[in-house]
C-alpha cells in the first residue's frame, strides 16, 4: 500500500505578489488549507528547507525572476512535493516535458474561471487524502505505473494482481472507493470482477474504471453495461487518466454530500428521524445475532419553553444548534445522534461498556449543564433530563419506549439527571 500524510500545508509561487495574494486567500477562505506565498526561487527554497512546514501540494508558477520554470518544477519534485502548474504560457513541447515530470496537472492563467478550476483542483487532492484505490493488472509494470500516479494525487493505493486476488483486499477494506481494473487477466476478468463487486458494492460508492488495450469497440460498453463507472482504452495520457479519476470522485462526493443533507436535521445538524430508524434497525439486528452492544437514550431539554417564551424562538433555535454541537462532539461516529423531536434527542450509542453507560450520560449531562449557550445579546446555561434503555429489546420501538419511561421518571424527580 501507498500512502500520502495528511498535512493541510500548501506552497504556493507566484512572481505576481497581488495574484499571488488573491489565490492565497481564496484557497485560505474556502479550503481551510494553509497557504505559503513565494515570489522568487529564492524564497521557495526557503520555505521547503523550514522544517516546520510540510507542504502536501504546490502551486508552480513558470515565470519567476530568479529561476526558469523547470528549475523550480524539479526542485520542488526533489523534495517529493506534488505540483500544479499554474501558468500563462503552455505548448505541446512544455506540455510533454512537464507530463513526463509527473505533475499533478497544469491550469492555464486564461481568466477567472481558470482560479475557479485550480481550486476545485486543489479541493479534490486535498480531500483524496486518506482515500483508498485498489489497482488491479496482472502486469506488475502496469501496476506500477497507475499506482504512482494516484500516489501523486494522494490516494492510499492497494495493489492485485488478478480479480480473484482483488476480492479478499475489498472484503478487507470495505471503504475502498476507487477501483482500477484491467480486463485482460488471468483467473478472473476485469469484467468479471466488476459483476462480482457489484453484487455487494454499489456504484455511489465504489467507482470502478475498467481498461483495456484490445481492439473489440464492445468492451466499453461491456464494462458500462456490467456496472463500471468509467472506462479508459490503452494506451491513454496521464492527463485523461486524471481527469476520469477526478471526475468520477467529485461525483461520488456530490452524492455523499446529498444523502448526508437529506439524512440530518437542517437545525442542529444531527440525524433526523428517518435515518434514525433506518440505520437503527440494522444495529439492533446486528445486537440480536451478539455482534454488536446498543442502547438508546432520551435527552430532552428541561424547561425548554420558558427559553421560548423569555427569549423568543430565534433563541430556541440558537439553544437546539449549541445542543446538537455539543453533542456530536461528545459521541463517536458509530453511534447516531438523532433530533427526535422538538428539543427531545434520541441517542443510539454502539458497545458502550455496559456498566459505564449511566457515567458517560451523565459526564454528558454535566458537560451540557456547564456549557454556556450565546444567544447574542445575552448568554444563558440549560440543564437536560435523559433516560436510558441499555439493553437490547425486540424492536427500536420498545427501547425508546422504555428510555421514555425513564426520562419521564427523571423529570418528576427534579429534572436535570440521568435515570436508568
């Protein structure tokens, strides 16, 4: 496997300081990347030898006053830093040498689209970081070859020689969201292993872009037909290599980010109520076959009406997103934290140690009690009752019906605790 760190540091060299500046920003503003500005070859060199800064990617211009643009294009690669050609000037001869250089693309400075692309350019490599692609060919040279090339654009690489080989690496690393396959292999086809993955893998989540050098025009469609996402005809360029990769991840990330909008709550940006019984189904099955341990708690805001009426229901809605921030950085991504209604939270938390769960809600409890919420002109502090179920029952139903019992018994006792 072949992996890239996770810096967020970005070098950027641009002899136009006002550009320069303009490009930082932007990058700054809608990234949240960090970026450094270099005017000279000078200055980018020192900028790499500062051992504080670790850049993941760099943005090269050609033109600078004290170096030619291969000059710090090779420097740059000597210190395995990754770069974006950003420049005003290009041509087939350019274009060769600098594909042969094994950039990560190069954007022409035409107009005020091409700042648009080499952000979302930026955007795609910055959020490859971590992601997992698995390449398969029987031809270790071939292998290779894309194998570097996703590295370059900061993928996690897994490698397989053949489809049979491929099937073991997807079941071990379910998360695999890139998938390059030959056709002509031994054992098992690319085309065969694109049947067989999507069996179990759907196609908005795992991308696979076949290959093939043959001459039969029917293979591409084969490869559609079957359940691929993309196919590529050998021999093809790095640079449209990289453009279907790219391509079919921004897609993959825009269907993620619809159904994780159309599974949370607008307000509060926890789970609604939908995602909530559809996911909590699953593990609750999971929990009856002893896989997996769950149990639901009730959290309702005590008093939350009076909040209403004292300050008005802008200020309830600014209390419910402080709660839900609150929250979702207390639990873990395995557990669901759901708006179940109005201010009533609905938590289904997955093998929490059993006989610890009444101290994690009530160090929750506690943690809320302590927070104080902004509203504005004026801060206030809110206390919640929670009720708990902590063992597996029938339904989801019955859990939440016996965490309503509690949370009701939490509230006759004086409110603001936890009952289990």
């Amino acid at each position: 496997m072949k992996e890239k760190t996770n810096s967020r540091q970005l070098l950027l060299v641009e002899d136009s300081k006002s550009l320069g500046l303009m490009v930082k920003d932007k990058i700054e503003a809608q990234l949240a990347l960090s970026v450094s500005l270099a005017t000279s070859f000078a200055e980018t060199r020192r900028l790499i030898a500062d051992q504080r800064n670790q850049f993941f990617l760099a943005i090269l211009d050609l033109t600078l006053p004290d170096a030619s643009g291969n000059e710090v294009v090779d420097y740059v690669l000597t210190r395995n830093i990754p770069p974006i050609i950003f420049a005003g000037r290009f041509n087939q001869k350019l274009r060769d040498t600098l594909w042969q250089k094994m950039i990560v693309d190069y954007v022409l400075k035409e107009n005020p689209q091409s700042i648009d692309y080499l952000l979302g350019l930026v955007r795609r490599i910055a959020n490859n970081s971590g992601v997992k692609a698995l390449v398969v060919d029987d031809s270790r040279s071939s292998r290779l070859e894309l194998s570097n090339m996703l590295t370059i654009h900061r993928f996690c690489v897994y490698e397989a020689g053949n489809g049979e080989e491929a099937l073991p690496i997807l079941e071990q690393h379910p998360d695999i969201k890139l998938l390059i396959t030959d056709n002509d292999m031994p054992t098992m086809t690319g085309l065969q292993l694109t049947k067989e993955i999507r069996h179990r893998h759907a196609k908005d989540e795992l991308a696979i872009i076949g290959l093939s050098g043959t001459d039969d025009k029917t293979i591409s469609t084969q490869f559609i037909k079957n359940g691929a996402n993309d196919f590529l005809s050998k021999p093809f360029s790095t640079e449209e290599f990289y453009c279907r990769v790219n391509q079919n991840m921004d897609l993959l990330e825009y269907i993620r980010q619809i159904k994780e909008s159309s599974n949370r709550d607008y307000l509060t940006g926890l789970y609604n109520r939908r995602y909530f019984f559809e996911m909590g189904k699953k593990l609750l099955a999971s929990a009856k076959r002893g896989h997996i341990e769950v149990a639901i708690a009730l959290l309702d805001i005590d008093f939350f009406k009076k909040v209403n009426d004292t300050h008005g229901h802008d200020a309830g809605d600014l209390v419910l997103k402080n709660l839900g921030a609150v929250l979702l950085r207390r639990f873990r991504e395995t557990d669901i934290v759901c708006r179940y209604g109005g201010e009533e939270i609905c938590i289904l938390a997955v093998n929490m140690a059993g006989d610890s769960i009444h101290e994690i809600f009530n160090g929750v409890r506690e943690n809320i009690a302590q927070t104080t919420m902004d509203l504005g002109r004026e801060k206030i502090r809110i206390t919640v009752s929670i009720g708990l179920c902590v063992e597996a029952k029938e339904s989801l139903e019955e859990m939440i019906t016996i965490a309503d019992e509690m949370l009701y018994a939490a509230k006759e006792n004086g409110r603001n605790q936890v009952r289990f």
